[in-house]
C-alpha cells in the first residue's frame, strides 16, 4: 500500500558544513517533522560527528559558555530518536582496511604490459635532478595528451620532471610492497583513534612521498633507504612538532652524514642533501 510506504531521507557528511549550516538544517529538519503527517511517512538519518553537533549547538544557543555537555546533549536527545556510534578500529579491522586501500591503489604491471613510451623517456640519467639543487617542492600542471594536468616537480635550478604523465605513474614499478603494507599496518596500530578514512589518507601521503622521492633519486639511492624508516618519516610528520624537529635537524646538523632524527634508527646515517630531500617531500605530504 503506497499509503504506508515511508521515506528514508539520509543526510551524509553534516559535520563537514560551518555551525551556522549544521544547526539550521537541523532546526529545518524539526520543524518539517513536527507535521504529524510528515512525521509518520519520512525516516530521517543524520552521519554527524557528535563532538562537531554538540559544538554547533553550544556555539549557537549556548555561547560556549556553559560547562561541557550541558544542555547540548539536551537538545540532541529532543530532536534525534536514537544514536549508534561506530566502534574505534581494532587490530584486525586496521589489517583489514589496510590490505582494502593497499589492494586497489597496487596496479601492478604483468609480464606482458607494455611500458607506455612516455613512462621511458625519464628514466635516462640525462633527466635525473641534480639533488644537490635543494628541492623546492613547486608543482607546475602542464596538460597532457589526453586533457589531464600531469604533476610536474621543479628544482631551484628551474629543471623539471614529471611524476604523472597523462594519469600514468612516471615508473613501471610503482607499488607498495608487501614488506611495507605491513610495516604500515604495524605502525597505524601505535597511532590509535584512526578511522578508515585516516587510514586511507595516511596510505595515500606515503604512496604520493615515496613517488617523489623515486622521481628525484635513482633507484639504488632508494633502495639504500631502510622502507621502516621512510614510512616512520611520513607518519611523525603528520604532527607539527615533529616536522620542526625533522626541519631543526637538518639545519643544525651541516656534516656530510647525519644522524636520523627517529627512535628506531637514530645509530644510523644519512647523507645530507638526501635527508634535505625526505623532509621537504614529507612536508609536502603532511597535513599542516
């Protein structure tokens, strides 16, 4: 009977609008659903972080000025039926997540893939940066042959290398390895209170760090970095502190080998102009 059909209208990312946008949606919602007629044919479900809701109404009604929770919770218990909240990650949901976005973003090249001609062309040492030059970081977009900007990376010296070309990865081998997938899982369960799309962030900044990295160095350069390491860079610079560290370390320290600025590898070396390169591409990659 289409008389007792209902309708189900479901509101995603509501956390993601200003304070104002969130609670006049909100109040908009009660008013429509305190018709009677309204309210026995509409089913309404809101994706909110409860912290940004509650922060919404107290910043709007309350002035920010009264004790944590009060009277915020109030109102959301008025206006909302029920809640469910998602339970925080364990280690076998990280595991999970972990191989999910790792599986889709490894496309691995068969045997028998031609290597498009324009992923060949710089790879010769003709087009290999001069590290010396300290990398700027600047990103240039230049169209290619199918309408989509590639991400060129320029030096001080003004040379430049693309690490896209048209929608393809500058190398042929551009994956995360199983030796990193698993590091990563290792590491994202000491960071606690992920989510998945924290997960999925992290594996993306490290994928696009280790890219650039690769289009800089030469791959025995690369492989002369322990992956452990690489990955920990990526993860300490998502905090502000640790970018400063990372950035202090290198000013300070002018030898020609330095020591590396982390717990797990702090008896180890590295040549200058390398770690110089590391640290401005995980600056790139971080969230600040």
């Amino acid at each position: 009977d289409v008389n007792t059909q209902k309708l189900v209208l479901f509101i995603d990312d509501l956390d993601r609008c200003n304070e104002e946008i969130i609670i006049d949606i909100v109040d908009g919602l009660k008013l429509v659903l305190d018709n009677e007629e309204i309210n026995s044919r509409l089913i309404v479900v809101t994706a909110i972080d409860e912290r940004v809701l509650e922060k919404s109404i107290r910043h709007k009604y309350f002035n920010n000025a009264l004790p944590e929770n009060v009277g915020a919770k109030e109102y959301i218990e008025k206006f909302f039926l029920m809640g469910i909240k998602l339970n925080q990650l364990n280690d076998s949901d990280i595991d999970e997540l972990v191989d999910i976005y790792t599986d889709k973003l490894n496309h691995k090249l068969d045997e028998n893939s031609e290597i498009p001609e324009e992923l060949t062309d710089y790879n010769d040492e003709d087009n290999e940066l001069n590290i010396a030059d300290e990398i700027s970081g600047d990103i240039i977009g230049e169209i290619g042959t199918d309408g989509n900007p590639p991400i060129i990376v320029q030096s001080n010296n003004g040379d430049v290398k693309p690490l896209f070309v048209n929608n393809h990865l500058n190398m042929n081998s551009f994956v995360l390895e199983d030796y990193e997938i698993e590091y990563i899982k290792e590491v994202l369960k000491k960071v606690g209170l992920l989510t998945p799309r924290k997960i999925n962030m992290f594996i993306h900044r490290y994928l696009i760090f280790k890219s650039l990295v690769l289009t800089i160095l030469n791959n025995s350069q690369y492989e002369s970095f322990d992956s452990k390491m690489l990955v920990e860079i990526v993860i300490m610079s998502q905090k502000k502190k640790n970018l400063k560290k990372f950035r202090q370390h290198y000013i300070k320290n002018t030898d020609y080998e330095i020591p590396i600025p982390l717990d797990d590898f702090v008896t180890d070396k590295i040549n200058r102009e390398e770690y110089i390169i590391l640290i401005k591409f995980a600056e790139m990659v971080s969230p600040f």
